[in-house]
C-alpha cells in the first residue's frame, strides 16, 4: 500500500459521522399501503418524498434492506449533475430528436433539487458551482472542443484550479452541476418525507413479489406488506424482476479523501469548494473539495467482477487504492506530504446506454427505474417522476420520452459479459493513450452500445 495511505480506514467518508441517523425499525408483520418503495438509497427515498408532494395523504412505505444511503448513495463523490444522459454526446447519440427537452428537463431537475434542500432545510453543504473538465494528455484538448464557449487555455485552467498536469480545460456553469454531501441530503429526504407522513423501516429486505387482487404483495425477510402499487429502487442489487436481470451489471467504483488541507493548501490551488473536477479521458478522475476542506480523488479503475459479485469484500483493493494515491500526487505535488484518512468502494448500476431505464409490471402497479452508471445523485429525482407517472398511469411529456418509452439493450450472461466488459476496458485505456478510437470502440458504436465519457 501507498505509504500516503497508511492510517487510513476503510469506511466512506460521508458515513464516518456520529451524526448518523439511528436504523428506523422494521415494520408490523401483514402491514399495508398505498404505495410501496423498496429501497433506501435516492432513487427510493426521491420517489418516497414527490409521492406524498405530488398527493399528500398518500400512505407511503419505504422499505431498506440494510441502512439508508449505505452503499450508492453513501459512498459517491457528491457530484449532482444536470445531465439525464450521461453527458452531451451520450444524450445527443442516443436521442438526438428529444435531446434538448432532455437538457431542459436536467436543468429543470436540478433547480427543483435545490429548491427541495432550501424548502426543507437539508444541510448537505449544496453548492452550485458547476463543474471543470481538463485535458492532461496533448490529444484530449481537441476533445475540450476550442472553438466553443466555456473553454479554457493551459494559463486560464490553471489560474481556475492549479496543476502541472492540465493542459487545457473547459468549464461547465452553475445550472449544471452542484457539489454536496450525499449522505447528509439522503438523510434530510428520509426526515422530509417521514414529516410528510412516510413510514421508512430499515434493515427489511424485500425477497419478492406477489400479484394480488388490487395490488402487490411484498414479500420480506420479517413478514409481507400489501400495497396498491409498487416502486422498485433496487439499482445495482438483484433485481425483483426477472426481465431486468440483464439490464444492468454492478460495477465497483474507489474513492479515497485527504485529510483537510489548511487554508493556505487550498488558496494555493485556487480551488472554489463549488466547483468539481473530472479528467477528459475515458479512464477518468473526479475530485472535489469536501466541506471540511478535504480532496475527495475517485474514479479510474471501474471494476467488474465475474458472475455480477456484489460483496463487502470487494471493496478493499489495494492496488487500486495505490494507484489513485500514486495519481493524485501526480496531479498536486504541491501537496507533496499529505496523507489520505479515508478508502472506501461502492458499487455502480452500469447500463449499456449509460443513463437510467425505466418500466412497469403487474398490470402498471410495479415500476422501476435502473442503470444510473454514476449520475444517481441527481437524475434519481427524475426517475421518481417517471416512476409515480407510470404508476399514475396518466400519459405524461415524461412518459412519452423515447428516453422513458425505450429499453436498454441488455448485458450478455457469464461468460460474455466477463469478456466483453473486459475487452471494452482494454479499448478504451488504448483510446486514452493514443487518442485513437479502435475497432473494438467503433463497432460498439455502431451496435449502439458505444461509450465516452
């Protein structure tokens, strides 16, 4: 292990507080609702509190297998974008006619994120500072695009955050990103929405679903709740239909945060704490300085495990957390000396269109919504819309998306998915190095299953 990262505790930052809320307790045997969400993280938590927004008086259950923002929503870099799509290209690739509409409705979404915070008094340290996107190898700055607004030369990048490495830069607005605590804005939703009449149990895993006459039966670990309908926010875990077992694979993602930095470490960086950083690459980093003035360095090494793994003892990964050490010196040697306090992994629900998926089952009174690939923090919000108009079964601009209307294509079973993950990550590291797309890359492209970051 990196000598900088010794004394440091496998545990997410976000969730290493003595301000953690204690577990809810499990619900009564045979309880019922109006409206069941299983799953804990912002996906179901977002769907929970617009329910009882949309239709007060909604009698809503949230049901969490473990602990509320305990994997995804916990452990993520606290990036909240605009974007539904995973960015420009991605959404203009794959819907270039309602491609627009999608951008409004991102920037829609993250402006009724930020009301929610300020209605409801969530301290999660929300800053809307937008984000900044900079080149670090000679080929990646004509991917910044020169010629269009926001972009930035070596002098004007490093006049904006400051580090040898950066070659050029291109900064987003304030309308398109926001940095937060996400633990912290987890858990103002779930004391939102139990204000508003929600009942929240933890530690109550939801093994399966039953149709019933008028409504669902959920099936779990300690007894059966009946509801009328049914979210499902299960993201990267097994889901509870068999039809999504192929839409998603879980992927692992590392993250390490320094221990704070002092003021004058900081203004040497010029560093704006609203602002969050990501490299051009494929391989890419994010970073971003945390409340308390620490770096929060993420991103990289994306793992998959073989047969779709899904485990705590996955998360500790030395060579990993090495390398991300190794990386981030490389990056701010100013810092030289700095020591990393925390290491943590979690895991990412990768679709192959690299933005979320939605439905509905049991007659329209099941939905579900999956495959965020790391853009959870905002776009959950949207997906809980999609989910209460699906389940509403009213026609809606939401629900007549292409975006909405249109499954992902699915991962292929094991061994496939093993070999073509696999391959894609060796394409896409060359891309890095020689700013070459490769055949492999191009015939995704042309399957529709292409990515870039």
């Amino acid at each position: 292990m990196h000598p900088s990262l010794a004394g440091s505790v496998l545990r997410p930052l976000w969730l290493d507080t003595p301000d953690r809320p204690e577990p809810r307790p499990r619900p009564a045997d045979s309880a019922t609702a109006d409206l069941v969400v299983v799953g804990g993280g912002f996906c179901g938590l977002w769907t929970a509190l617009r329910a009882v927004e949309r239709e007060p008086g909604t009698d809503v259950l949230l049901l969490e297998g473990d602990r509320l923002a305990e994997h995804a929503t916990g452990r993520n870099g606290g990036f909240c974008e605009a974007s539904l799509t995973h960015g420009e290209v991605n959404g203009r690739t794959r819907w270039p006619e309602e491609y627009d509409e999608l951008h409004r409705l991102g920037i829609e979404n993250l402006d009724a994120i930020e009301a929610t915070v300020d209605r409801y008094g969530i301290d999660c340290g929300f800053l809307r500072g937008g984000s900044l996107t900079v080149a670090t190898r000679p080929h990646e700055v004509a991917w910044l695009e020169p010629d269009r607004p926001g972009f930035l030369d070596r002098d004007a990048v490093r006049a904006v955050v400051d580090s040898p490495t950066y070659l050029a830069g291109r900064r987003e607005p304030p309308e398109e990103c926001a940095v937060l605590d996400p633990a912290r804005l987890a858990w103002g939703l779930a004391d939102a929405a139990e204000r508003q009449g929600v009942r929240i149990a933890e530690r109550t895993r939801v093994t399966g679903l039953r149709s019933v006459d008028g409504g669902v039966e959920v099936l779990t670990t300690h007894g059966t709740v009946r509801a009328r309908r049914v979210a499902l926010a299960t993201n990267a875990f097994r889901p509870l239909l068999r039809r999504l077992r192929w839409t998603t694979v879980p992927v692992y993602d590392y993250v390490l945060a320094t221990e704070p930095l002092t003021l004058e470490q900081l203004a040497d960086l010029h560093w704006d704490p609203a602002l969050g950083v990501s490299d051009a690459g494929n391989q890419f980093h994010y970073y971003r300085v945390t409340p308390d003035r620490r770096v929060l360095w993420g991103g990289y090494d994306a793992i998959y495990h073989f047969g779709r793994s899904v485990g705590p003892d996955l998360e500790e990964r030395d060579a990993t957390y090495t390398t991300l050490a190794e990386h981030f010196l490389a990056t701010f040697p100013q810092l030289e000396g700095i020591r990393f306090s925390h290491r943590w992994a979690g895991v990412i629900d990768t679709s192959t269109r690299f933005s979320a998926s939605f439905g509905s089952a049991y007659d329209g009174r099941a939905a579900y919504a999956l495959g965020f690939t790391g853009l959870g923090v905002g776009a959950t919000r949207f997906a809980a819309d999609v989910m209460l108009d699906l389940l509403s079964g009213e026609k809606t601009g939401r629900t007549r998306l292409q975006m909405v209307r249109r499954p992902a294509v699915p991962f292929p079973p094991e061994p496939l998915a093993w070999a073509g993950i696999q391959l894609t990550r060796r394409a896409l590291a060359r891309e890095d190095v020689t700013g070459r797309r490769g055949r492999w890359l191009r015939t995704l492209d042309r399957l529709g299953l292409g990515y870039d970051s």
